[in-house]
C-alpha cells in the first residue's frame, strides 16, 4: 500500500508518517518547500504550493488513499489577515488536490481529510456526536464547516470520502501539551476561566492509529478522533500537575484577561466540546489511551 499524505512534516503527519513505517506502507508526501524533497522507496517528497495551484502530479503515482492533513495552524493569534489564512489554506489546498485528480487515471480509493471538533458549539452540557447538526457561527466552526463541504468534492473524482473530527492532541514533540505543561513546570499553573469547560482530548498515537485504521477498513463519513473520556479544564490541570509532582495553588486565569493577551483566539481555551468517541469504537477500533492520568504519565514521565 501506498499513501499520499499532505501536512506530513507537521505534527500529526510525523506520527502518521512513523505508524505507516512500521505498517510497512510507502509514503508519498506533500510540500511546499523544495527543499523538504526526499526520494526513497518508502517516502518520497513531492512539491506542491495551495496559493498558486501548482502540484507535481506524479504524487498520484500508484497512491491508494490519500491523507489530508495540510492547513495554518490556528495556535496563532487570530488577525483578520490570519483569519483569512486559516481557512484559505485548508479550502485551497482541498480544491487543488481535487482538480488535479480530475485530469488524472488514479488508483485512489480513499481520502481521509482532518477536521476538528470545533464545529460544535460551546456547550457545558452537550454529549455531541457525528449526527449533531446545528453547528453555530463562530469563527472555527465557520471554517471546519467549509473545510469539510470543500472535502466532500473528492467523491466528484470516485474518491470514498472519511473526515476525523480531531479533539486536543497531546503530545510529548510539540503541540498544545508542551505549551500547556510550561506554567505548570514552574509552579504557575491553573485553569481557565471557571474552569468547567470540557477539553475532548486524544493521545497522539491513538490519533494516528485511527487515521489509517479509517483507511485499512475502508470507512466512510465522520469519525471524532477523541478518546473515550473527555475531562473538565480543571482537570486536565490538575492531572498535569499531579503528572509533574508540581503544587496547584494559583486562582483560575480570568477569561477577560486571556482575551487582552490573545484576542479571538483565547476561544480555544474557553469554548466547551464535549465529544463521543463511540463510533469509531463501534466500528472496531480500540483505544490505547482510555484515560487521561494514563496519557500524560506516559507522555510527560
């Protein structure tokens, strides 16, 4: 087997990139930067650039399924200029994937797209799943909601179309875990707001497992790629401070001040998404992190 991969240099595209290996699945990849280009058997670079709409087809090249991964990153204080880039680089690079397929002979069965549980709304006492319709209009529940209509163009080119609904990754490489556990180190952490907020989180390997296990059994449609038990903010703290063997002991971060320093984007620290895992757990797929003490000893020990 053989998967085209785009954001593979990112975060969760390494620990893709790792899994595949160890699968013994050939990876082609993605990238902007020429001179991120490797050419081996098993992981070959291509370039592509979303702004202009150029792209090396030959990435198409004996590719199974593709997984798309590629956008800004929206850990990124949030200007009307960035703003535009959040979604023109997901939209953008869907639609340039698709249109080179159209004039293509491909032997793609299957792309697997990211997408984010920011489309639901902030609630504190919603247990949402796929099923859930009445998205609101916030700023990243606008843009996951265009990402994944543009996503849907690639059953245009006889392509199954699979979006996985990414929650909080953590991760010991990088990421929102590492910036998280920074205060904390030295004693100055604490919660959020009232602290109630729901954080749907997901270790990253299991994450990775889910994207190809979409793949290998050929699922269609949303999955969340959460783990089972989503945790209160508070919680989440406190269980990284417990991790660390480090005191807990300052008053929550008001929401006020959180906007003056990041604007728009103190959203993502404040907005509540209780999220279900269960359908994908019905399809099968079994979790190596099921809880979140767990997770973090194994990520932070």
């Amino acid at each position: 087997m053989r998967i085209l991969i785009t954001g593979a240099t990112g975060l969760i595209g390494q620990q893709i990139v790792k899994l595949c290996h160890d699968k013994n699945i050939a990876v082609n990849y993605l990238t902007t930067s020429k001179s991120k280009i490797e050419n081996n058997e098993n992981y070959r670079g291509f370039y592509w650039n979303p702004k202009t709409q150029d792209i090396d087809t030959n990435c198409f090249d004996a590719v199974d399924a593709i997984i798309h991964l590629a956008g800004a990153t929206v850990s990124k204080r949030w200007t009307p200029a960035y703003k535009k880039e959040i979604l023109s680089s997901r939209i953008d690079g869907t639609q340039l994937l698709i249109n080179a397929l159209k004039g293509e002979t491909h032997s793609i069965k299957q792309v697997v797209s990211a997408s984010a549980v920011g489309i639901y709304p902030d609630s504190l006492i919603n247990y949402y799943d796929e099923s859930f319709k009445d998205f609101d209009d916030s700023f990243l529940s606008d843009v996951v909601q265009q990402w994944e209509f543009a996503v849907d163009g690639f059953s245009k080119v006889n392509i199954n179309v699979s979006k996985v609904r990414i929650g909080l990754v953590l991760s010991n490489r990088g990421g929102a875990l590492q910036e998280m556990v920074k205060p904390i180190k030295f004693g100055l952490g604490a919660a959020f707001g009232s602290g109630k907020q729901w954080q749907s989180w997901i270790h990253i390997n299991d994450l990775a497992r889910i994207f190809l296990y979409v793949i290998e059994h050929q699922l269609s449609g949303v999955y969340n790629g959460v783990a089972p038990n989503p945790v209160p903010n508070l919680e989440l703290t406190k269980t990284m401070a417990n991790v660390l063997a480090k005191p807990l002991f300052l008053p929550n971060i008001p929401k006020f001040f959180m906007k003056l320093v990041l604007g728009d984007m103190h959203t993502l620290l404040f907005h509540s998404q209780r999220v279900s895992s269960k359908k994908i757990e019905d399809k099968g797929f079994q979790f190596e992190a099921y809880h979140l003490q767990p997770a973090l000893e194994d990520l932070l020990g």
